[in-house]
C-alpha cells in the first residue's frame, strides 16, 4: 500500500502488509478480516447475541491493552463487543476512508502513527452505557471496510437478520411532541431525535400539540383499532404533558365510576332505614357500587364501635 502525501492510500492486491481474506469465510459464508475505522484490521464474528471483533494487532502483541509510556500506564482498552439488542440500524455507506490506528511500542515510549485507506464501508449503529455516567445511554457508531464490495454487503445482510429476529422491536410509533417543552425547545429535541428512527426504519405519525388538552383529545378519541395500529407512544415533553396522555388513554377505556361522596353515604343510609353510623360504609352500599367496578376488593369493609377489630388493646 501506497500513502500520499495527505496520509492517505489505497489498498492494492500485491500488498504484502495487508493481509485480508475475502475467498475465505466462516461458517456464515462470510470473510471474518474486516477493518474497523480507528482501531486497523479486526476479525469480526456475529451470533444471536453479539456482534464482535478482535483485533488482530493484539494478537501480535498482548500488552496492547495495558502500555506504558514514560512509565505511565496507558489503557488503551475499548469495545469489542455490541449485543444484537443494542442494535438499531446497519448501513451499507460505499467507497471511502477508514482510519487505521498503527501503534508500536519502542521501548518505554508508545508511538501512534495514523493514516487513512479507501475501501468500501458499511456502518453499524448502536448504542451503550455512557463511559462518564452509567445510568445514561449514549449512541454509537462503528464503520467496518472491506476493499470487497460483496463481502460488505454480504455483513449488512447478515446483521440486520439477527436484528430483525429481535422479538419487541416497534415498526409505527404515534408521537406527541409539546412545542413549549424544554424551553420552547421541544420541536428542536424531536428533530435531534427523529433521524434515529428513520434511521431504524421505524415509522412515526407526528403530532404537535396547538392548545393545552390537545393530546388528551386525541388520545381519548382514538378507537381500539387506530390504537392497535402503534407499538407505543412516545411524549416528547415533561411530566404533565406525559400525564394528560395517560389520562386521555384511561378516560375512554375505564369506566369505572367515582367514589361515593359523604353527603351519597348518608342520604342512602337514611334512605334505607339504617341506623349504623353515617361514616360507616354498609354492605348493601359497598355491594351497589362493587358491581359497578370489578376493581374494588371483594369484602366490604366493617368497622365496630371506634376502633379497629384486628387492634390489640392495652
């Protein structure tokens, strides 16, 4: 291989330092040398449960992972690794660079040299716990390349047939997005957003809300049908604006009816004769709105005198 003078190259056939196997393959069919941009040439491998990669640079030495330079210890570790699940698209991105990382070591000192080399690409896009602050989820990208046009696309086909097998995945979302959220910002924050799910192949209805109960509106006029058509909702808002969705879900599908008020309990009670205690909920009255709603616990509650049958007294 040949670089430039702008540290760039390509990769030619008769180039003894590159060594890449694309005649040969796995037990997928598939040439497992790939080059990972950043790291250099890795072997890949995929299952039902993770897609990773070894670089082939640590085969040769083993101290990669663990250097020193000035006699400071450098961990120069990173991810080999990507589980099915944590995966949301796979890319075909054609011709152009990756950048390959050459590091050699000379004694007590580490010395990176970087260039780049043309090949075809195919991206892999992800997403993992954030290095700084674990309970945050952080996307990530990786860009393998292969000078064999076939062999990467034969890896974008393979990857995204383990993803399509995950169970769960949504293909049609229904979006509430609050234009004043955020500080006026919640449009903006959709549009960071939503290139992940067209990126996923997921599709969106978009909704920006005009007026306060907008989103309830809509929600409680939803029939059972349109509602079966969405894997989920998403609310693109704070608290509130997530419960006035909840609530127009609720509001048409539970019919449950309200509590009996006090001035209810004793107009009833006076009604039918009883001489119990106001306060006192009567079974006839507790069985009259049990059979409204299934929810409520299937014994009445009984109280005796001013204290509680199951307290011990001292």
């Amino acid at each position: 291989m040949e670089i430039n003078g702008d540290g760039y190259g390509e990769i030619s056939a008769f180039d003894p330092e590159i060594k890449m196997d694309v005649n040969g393959g796995d037990e997928l069919g598939l040439s497992p040398n790939l080059f990972l941009d950043n790291v250099g040439e890795v072997i890949l491998t995929i299952n039902s449960d993770e897609l990773s990669w070894k670089s082939l640079a640590s085969t040769d030495n083993n101290d990669l992972n663990s250097s020193s330079c000035l006699g400071i210890k450098l961990n120069t570790k990173a991810e080999t690794e990507l589980k099915i699940s944590d995966i949301y698209a796979v890319e075909f991105k054609n011709w152009g660079l990756i950048h390959q990382s050459v590091i050699s070591s000379a004694g007590a000192a580490l010395l990176v040299r970087e260039h780049g080399v043309e090949m075809y690409r195919f991206a892999v896009h992800g997403f993992k716990r954030s290095s700084t602050k674990r309970s945050l989820w952080v996307l990530a990208t990786y860009i393998f390349g292969n000078a064999d046009l076939p062999t990467c696309q034969k890896w974008v086909d393979k990857i995204n047939s383990f993803v399509n097998k995950e169970v769960g995945r949504p293909k049609r979302l229904l979006v509430f997005v609050h234009p004043l959220s955020g500080k006026g910002n919640g449009c903006m924050t959709w549009g960071t957003v939503s290139p992940i799910f067209s990126r996923a192949k997921v599709k969106t209805k978009v909704i920006v809300t005009e007026r306060a109960g907008h989103a309830f509106d809509v929600m409680a006029s939803l029939s059972n049908k349109e509602l079966n058509s969405y894997d989920g909702v998403v609310a693109v808002g704070g608290d509130g604006f997530f419960n006035e969705i909840l609530n127009g879900l609720l509001s048409s599908r539970h019919k449950a009816p309200y509590p009996p008020s006090p001035a209810e309990v004793i107009d009833s009670a006076k009604s039918s004769g009883s001489t119990s205690h106001p306060t006192e909920t009567t079974p006839e009255i507790f069985q009259e709105y049990k059979e409204q709603d299934p929810l409520l616990p299937s014994e009445a509650p009984t109280r005796t005198g001013s204290g509680c049958d199951s307290c011990a007294t001292g």
